[in-house]
C-alpha cells in the first residue's frame, strides 16, 4: 500500500512539472512560437474557445506568427482577444489571415517575464508540496493499523526525498527559462 501511495505521489509532481512546462512555453522569449497563444480564450458563439481549436497557427518565421481561422467570421473576435492579452501583440488583419510579429523584448519586459517565471515556478513548488502533504496523510493513516511507526516514517522520508527531485527539477527549469529570456 505504501508503494501504491509513493507511485501516486510521484505521478502527480510529475503533471505539476508537465503543468510547469505548458505554462512556460506560453511566454514569449524573442522567439514566436504557436504556444504563445495556448492561454488565448476568443468567445465563439459565446462560447470561450482557445485559438488553436479555432485555426491554424504557423510560424514562418522566427519573429512570425501567422493565425488562418477556418471560418473568416470569427477573424475580427481572434483579433480582440490577442488585443486583451498580456502578450503584448498587436495583430495585423488582412481579411483572411491574421499576422503576429513578435518584436524583441526590452529590457523591462524581460524582467516583467522573469517575475512571470519565478510565479509559475512558486506555484508549481505548492503544487508539489501538496502532494507531499497529501502522501504524508495517507501513510499517517496507515500508522494507525498496517504500517509501524519507524515503518511510517522511513516512507515519509523516501516521500521527501521525492519531493526534493522535484522541487530541485523546478529550479532547473526555471534556470533554464530565465537564461532563455535574458538572452540578448
């Protein structure tokens, strides 16, 4: 049952750096990437859609975003929603498609996407604590009848030492994210 408890654990920390990832792929770094627009919202017919499930997106260049929705009527609502979010984007519509460029970023706003970083990174340490918290409860409520004192605890430390991975993978990641934004 332990075992069963450390796996579950482990499965999980391993969605919060998964989360992580996908958070950090939505910030842009100099570079124009489809995943920019992942956390973009356009009201479809009332109902919030994400872009890529509305068009295509292609990157033609390095500092190019190219947005081709499949019915030319929902162009003008893409457009309004690039202009609400926090990228800092100004789309260019032609009628047909829509066109991002992605100017190089200043030095305030690389320091305003390291502050970013650094939240996403702080939320997902809380989200690995948690777990951590969690798989602790569980093998507590095991002390009580199948599991030993010493027993409990020597599985709360393999938890911790888990959790330790985790934690410095974040760093990591995080590291590599803001050596990527700074870049000049």
């Amino acid at each position: 049952m332990p075992q069963t408890i450390k796996k579950n654990a482990e499965e999980r920390m391993d969605k919060a750096i998964a989360a992580l990832r996908r958070d950090l792929a939505t910030l842009r770094a100099g570079r124009a990437t489809p995943a920019m627009l992942d956390r973009i919202l356009v009201d479809y017919y009332g109902a919030p859609t994400p872009v890529n499930q509305l068009a295509t997106i292609n990157t033609p260049d390095a500092r190019t975003l190219v947005i081709q929705p499949w019915d030319k009527s929902v162009l003008g609502e893409i457009e309004k929603a690039i202009m609400k979010s926090e990228l800092g984007l100004t789309p260019a519509n032609d009628g047909s498609i829509i066109r991002l460029s992605v100017p190089p970023l200043t030095e305030e706003r690389r320091t305003d996407l390291v502050k970013q970083t650094k939240k996403f990174g702080e939320e997902a340490k809380v989200a690995i604590r948690n777990v951590r918290r969690d798989a602790n409860d569980d093998i507590k409520k095991l002390e009580k009848g199948e599991l030993s004192e010493d027993e409990s605890r020597r599985h709360q430390e393999d938890i911790q030492k888990l959790t330790d991975r985790f934690i410095a993978e974040v760093d990591r990641i995080i590291a590599a994210k803001e050596k990527e934004i700074m870049e000049v």
